[in-house]
C-alpha cells in the first residue's frame, strides 16, 4: 500500500524560464498576513533560478510503508523539543544538496548521522555520506529524486560510509560511479540499521514520540512555489501551485500562541531560511504523514566488538 504520493520534482520536466522567486510571490505573502516572512530578492539566492533549476532542489516521495512497523504515541511528550538542546552537537550542520534532487539522500543520511551519535553516546560522532545514497542505492533515481522508503532499506540492507570516505561530488547534477573504496585511502566501514528496525510515524503525535525516544527523523512534503522565498517565521502556504516533493529532517517541534510547528533542518546551506533551518505548520504540506527512523547497528562497529 502506497501511504501517500508525492511528485519527484526531480523527475519533472519544466520548459519555463520566469522564476516564481520575484517581487509579486513576496507582495502577495506580505498581504496575507502570512506567519512568516520572506526574503528579499537581493537576499535570496533563488532569485534567478528558473523554475527548471528550482525543480533541482525537489525530488522526493515517501513510498511504500507497509513494510516498516509503526510508531505509537507517547502517554506524555513536552509541549516544546529541540533535538539540539537535548543531543548538542549529534545534531550535525546544515549540509548543501546543491543543484541535484538528492534531497532525499540528504535528510536519509542526516537522520543516520545524527541517530548514531545520539545511540552511541558521541563515538561515532562524523556526518555519513549523502552521495553513496546518489551513486550506490540503484533503487532510486540519484539526483532524479529518490522514494524515502527505498534509502531507509537500503540502510539496513548495505548501509553508507562516512562523508570522509565518500564526500559529495553530485553539487553539479552529474553523479560519479558508486566507488569500491575510500577517496581517502581508508577502510570502507559501512554504517547500518538494525534489520527490521525501522519505523514509519504516521502524524504529529507519533512523529514526536519518535523523535523523543531516539532522534531525528526524515519526512517529505510538499512543496509550494512560495517556499522558496521563506526566511523566518512559522511556513504555512500562502500562495501558488505545488512544485514537486521534498525531504527533509525533522529535529523537534514547539508552539506560538496555539500555533504548533515542527523545527526542521533543510539541505540548502546555511544562507537560506534561519541559517538553514526552518519552522513549518504542524499539518501543513503533509510535513507529518509518514516519518521515517531506525535503531542504528552498533554492533558492527570495531569499538564495540
């Protein structure tokens, strides 16, 4: 059973060449009294981006779930969470797809990378490699776009190097051959989940539990042409069509007024949004419809032998 579909906007073909990034989208969000603010052309760097080059940014669906086991809610979780204040530093940087529909990769590689940190109490502590996910898991489509289920199967089945060993070479859209050994000369570890330990929540309530029990988590939702133009505040979509499906990672949640929002690292750089992250409307895009997490193997790991 398909929980929901999401287009991969990394897939599609657009033949426009006015970008939905210009001065009416951010007219139209300031007159509605929107919850967020956007940012200014000057101060956005998709300002020139055709809607073809925006379409580089998207490329996700959530896929089949049937397979992973769900998440209950919790009796009692806080009103407000950061996985930040809670894990300090597990919480990696925000990281930079670039002009490649891998963000996919990305938010399944930065869940991994956080998860192992947290599980392993800081010894493994580096980012794991978004580009073996591009190069390597046949699955999906690299920098097409890619099914969130498929990565996270592929966690468990092979798992992914470490950034240092494999680092990102697909900023451009060209994706290099999946490699048989390090870049940097090293041994190739690869980090895994748990066989069948893998779980999909399935809105806002479960979504928290999994995130409070054991991490950050990795969603896709859909994204708006008016997206692109956000700089702080509380997203809701306020004006234009949807764009295609994007992943992210959700690494907690809060409330203003009786405004609920999730807190998420997104995988354009630091220099868009609040220093990359953002904060979205708890139900809005279909943020919280399927979030995926695993218990990360340790066992495998040389110190713990």
């Amino acid at each position: 059973m398909i929980s929901r579909i999401i287009v991969l906007g990394g897939l599609a073909s657009f033949a426009y060449t006015n970008s939905v990034v210009n001065q009416h989208m951010l007219d139209e969000i300031r007159s509605a009294n929107a919850m967020w603010e956007p940012a200014e052309l000057n101060d956005n760097a998709f300002a020139n981006y055709t809607d073809e080059e925006l379409s580089t940014l998207l490329g996700a669906a959530i896929g089949d779930v049937s397979e992973f086991s769900d998440v209950h809610a919790l009796e009692a979780v806080p009103t407000s969470f950061d996985s930040r204040t809670r894990w300090g530093d597990c919480i990696h940087p925000i990281r930079n797809q670039a002009r490649c529909g891998s963000c996919w990769a990305f938010g399944a590689s930065e869940a991994l990378s956080d998860r192992f940190c947290i599980h392993s109490k800081g010894n493994v502590h580096g980012v794991l490699s978004a580009q073996d996910l591009v190069s390597c898991n046949k699955a999906n489509h690299a920098c097409n776009g890619g099914w969130l289920d498929k990565a996270w199967k592929y966690f468990e089945a092979n798992g992914i190097p470490s950034e240092d060993c494999e680092p990102y070479k697909s900023s451009g859209g060209k994706v290099p051959q999946c490699p048989a050994a390090c870049a940097n000369g090293q041994k190739m570890r690869r980090y895994k989940c748990v066989a069948g330990s893998t779980k999909v929540a399935r809105g806002a309530d479960a979504t928290k539990a999994l995130i409070y029990s054991s991490g950050p988590v990795e969603t896709a939702f859909t994204v708006y042409s008016d997206f692109f133009s956000y700089r702080s505040g509380i997203y809701h979509h306020v004006k234009g069509p949807a764009k295609g499906g994007h992943a992210v990672k959700i690494i907690g949640w809060g409330v203003q007024g009786q405004e609920k929002y999730w807190i998420v690292a997104n995988s354009w750089g630091a220099g868009w949004g609040m220093k990359g992250f953002f904060h979205i409307r708890e139900n809005d895009s279909g943020i919280n419809s399927a979030t995926f997490g695993c218990t990360p193997d340790l066992k495998q790991l040389e110190f713990y032998e």
